[in-house]
C-alpha cells in the first residue's frame, strides 16, 4: 500500500518553515512524521499527514508550491540491524532508493521508515514476500 507524501518547495530563509507549519496548524492538521532536505537557495519539505487532500489545499491557497508523492512505509525493529534488513530485501529485488527517512511509531517499540522508490509496486512485492508489513494510512493513522 502506497501512502501520499507532501512536498513543499520554500525559500532557504527564516520563517519559512514556520509559516508551512502555522498554514497547517490553523487547518488543525498534525504533521506525523515530515524531512527536510535543503540547498543553499531553496528546501524540499517532505510530510506525511492524514488528511493530505486538505493539507495541500491550505498549502496552496497559502502560496507553497506543493506535489503530491506517493511513499511506502513499514515497519522495523527498533534496534541495531533493523534497517539493514529492508535494505537487503529491497537491494536483491533490484529497487532503487531514491530518499528514506525514518521515525519511531508508538506501537510495539517498532520504527518506521518511509521511502521513495523508482519502482514502488515491485519493491511492495519484495517486503511482503520477506514477511514484512507495508503500513496503510489506516495503519499508519490509527491510535491504539
């Protein structure tokens, strides 16, 4: 299962950050999980929410220009190796990682890592083979 992912484009200067995150706490949106990679003219802000429709729209209407990517996440042991054993599943199926972040869930002392892939179908296919759980928004989403 593939969950959507907002990118949003903004200026390498102070407040902007802020401002993305005040647009989303005016609209009541809690950001889950978000990365932020950067140059020195410009950021790529990577988040994950559950009301992702809603949240590019306030974006939008803001001014941020926004895309929509589709992500995998799953789960993994939170402890040493955790990581490397997606890595080598997703390695022999010949997928290729294009970005990953990661962070804890609150379920099960487990880790999530989000990724994009070149190839998102086929690398679902080799972690649920593997035995692996691909997380689904309601997954994801869902408090226990």
């Amino acid at each position: 299962m593939k969950i959507n992912q907002i990118a949003v484009f903004l200026q390498n200067k102070p407040g902007h950050l802020s401002g993305i995150c005040r647009t989303l706490c005016d609209q009541g949106i809690n950001i889950v999980t978000l990365s932020l990679a950067d140059t020195q003219q410009f950021g790529i802000l990577r988040l994950i929410v559950k009301d992702w429709e809603r949240a590019a729209r306030s974006l939008e209407a803001a001014g941020y220009l926004v895309q929509i990517r589709e992500v995998v996440a799953t789960e993994v042991d939170d402890r040493p190796g955790g990581m490397a054993e997606v890595l080598d599943i997703v390695s022999a199926a010949g997928v290729n990682i294009e970005y990953v972040y990661a962070f804890t869930f609150q379920k099960h002392n487990r880790a999530v890592l989000v990724f994009r892939f070149d190839n998102a179908d086929k690398a679902i296919e080799a972690i649920q083979a593997a035995g692996r759980n691909v997380l689904t928004p309601v997954d994801l989403f869902t408090e226990e």
